[in-house]
C-alpha cells in the first residue's frame, strides 16, 4: 500500500470519497449534495427575496426581518419555505421508513425523489415569463418573478432540500449533513491540535484525514455557492437552477450506479445499546 494511502495523504483522502471501506461512495455523493445545496441557496437568497431554501435556521431569521419591515425581504417566501422544507422532510421520513436497512437504496431513492422538485421548479420559473428567465438580476431593476412563481419556486425547492436534510441525517455520515457547516467548522477549529500536534502518529494521520474531509465539505459548499451566485447574478436565476438540475441528474446516477452491486457500506451500522 502506498504511502499516501496509509497516511491519510491526498491521493488516498480523494480515493476514500468514492471507495471507502465503511462509507463507500457515501462521501462523494454528498459532497455533490452541498454543492448542490450551495447553488440553491444563491438563488434563492438572491432572486426569491431573500430567502433560505436548505438552512431553516438563516430563514426562520430572515421571516423575523420580514415581519419587523426590513425591507428585500419577503414574508411568503420564507413561510412558504418553511412549509415546503417540512413537507420535504416528511417525504424523506417516509423514504428512510423503506430503506432503513440500505443505506445506497436510501439515497438513490432520496437523489430521486429531489430531481422530481427540483425539475418541477425549473419548469415553474423558466416557463413564468418574468426577467429572471433571460436576464440575472444585476440587469433586474425589480424582483425576478412575480410573487406567486417566487413562493412557488421557493416551496419546491424547500421540499427537495427537506428530503435531502431528512435523508443524510439518517445516514449520520460524519462532517456532511450536507447543509450546514457550523459543526463542521467548529470540527476544523477544535480538532487542530489532533491533526498536527499529536504525538502518536496513527492519530495525528486519522485527525489530517478527517480535517481534509471537513475542508472539502467547506469547499463544496463556497464552490456551489459561487457559481450559483454567478449564474443568478450575471446570467439568469433559471440558469443557476439548471446547473442544481444537473447536479441532482448527476448525483442520482451515480447512487443509481453504486448500489448495482451488493457491498459491505450500504447496511446501516448496527447500533450498541
């Protein structure tokens, strides 16, 4: 075995997102989920009037602004949000009732079920006819959609994100809940002196390759947000929508490709009481 592979090195901490031992493909996969989540987001937050579609937290605050009269804020949009993301939880309950013993079938099932919402919201905005079809909103004087097609669009992706949550927090896999990194930031700062200051160097090798994966999960995160901030500002919001589409098309079939064949990752761990 290489070097690298025994350490924790790049080349094996990039291997491990899509053959690790316990996880399988699991990291990989839900590495694409929060890039997918931070394209969402961008959109969200900047052509359906401010609000969040996958952090309930940022959006049961910005409801708050919307009620005192902060202006760029809209009301419907967060509760219609809320609804949605609640409604999309539910969904992924029930997903996680039928595939509780498989953890590969739960997530292709999960990536399934979220391209449906997401696609049904592309067709709702790239067919509504308002400015955030053509145009990204830097071009925009008013908002991109009419009210209704915004609180339309926010609920349905609101509903594929709550699946989403529902989904990863049933498969509990370490530092990728997929969106949120508030833990998983407090992971990289607390977990330094693991990383490079232990004496024992199995652990100091175990601690760089869990600080790597919550780093890429960060990265993700910047990276999908960016270009979905991009898209929805300088070409259209239809167009960041697109590229989450192609992400969940993409994330689905490779959960479709990974569970073809039986392996030793996709069974739950048994929990010791």
């Amino acid at each position: 075995m290489a070097d690298d592979e025994r350490t924790g090195g790049p080349p094996g901490l990039l291997r491990s997102l899509a053959a690790d031992p316990a996880y399988g493909p699991l990291h990989g996969l839900l590495l694409l989920l929060t890039v997918l989540t931070g394209v969402v987001d961008a959109v969200s937050i900047l052509a359906l009037g401010r609000v969040f579609v996958a952090n309930m937290t940022g959006n049961v605050v910005f409801a708050a602004f919307a009620v005192v009269g902060a202006p760029g804020f809209s009301l419907s949009a967060s509760l219609f949000a809320l609804a949605g993301f609640l409604i999309g939880a539910y969904l992924g309950g029930l997903l996680v009732a039928r595939n509780r013993r498989d953890r590969g079938l739960l997530l292709r099932a999960g990536c399934a079920l979220e391209l449906v919402f997401a696609a049904v919201a592309l067709a709702v905005a790239a067919l509504s006819g308002g400015p955030g079809v053509s145009h990204g909103t830097l071009g925009i004087s008013g908002g991109a959609f009419s009210a209704a097609v915004t609180d339309a669009t926010a609920a349905l992706l609101a509903v594929a994100l709550g699946a989403q949550n529902a989904v990863a927090r049933k498969l509990a896999v370490p530092d990728l809940t997929t969106t949120v990194l508030t833990m998983t930031l407090t992971g990289v700062g607390a977990d330094l002196r693991a990383a490079f200051g232990g004496a024992h160097t199995t652990v100091s090798n175990q601690g760089r390759a869990v600080l790597g994966r919550r780093l890429l999960a960060v990265a993700a995160m910047v990276a999908g947000a960016a270009a979905g901030a991009s898209l929805a500002l300088r070409v259209s919001p239809v167009s960041a929508l697109a590229l989450a589409a192609g992400l969940l098309a993409l994330t689905a079939a490779w959960a479709a490709l990974a569970v073809r064949r039986p392996a030793s990752w996709r069974a739950f761990p048994v929990v010791k009481h």
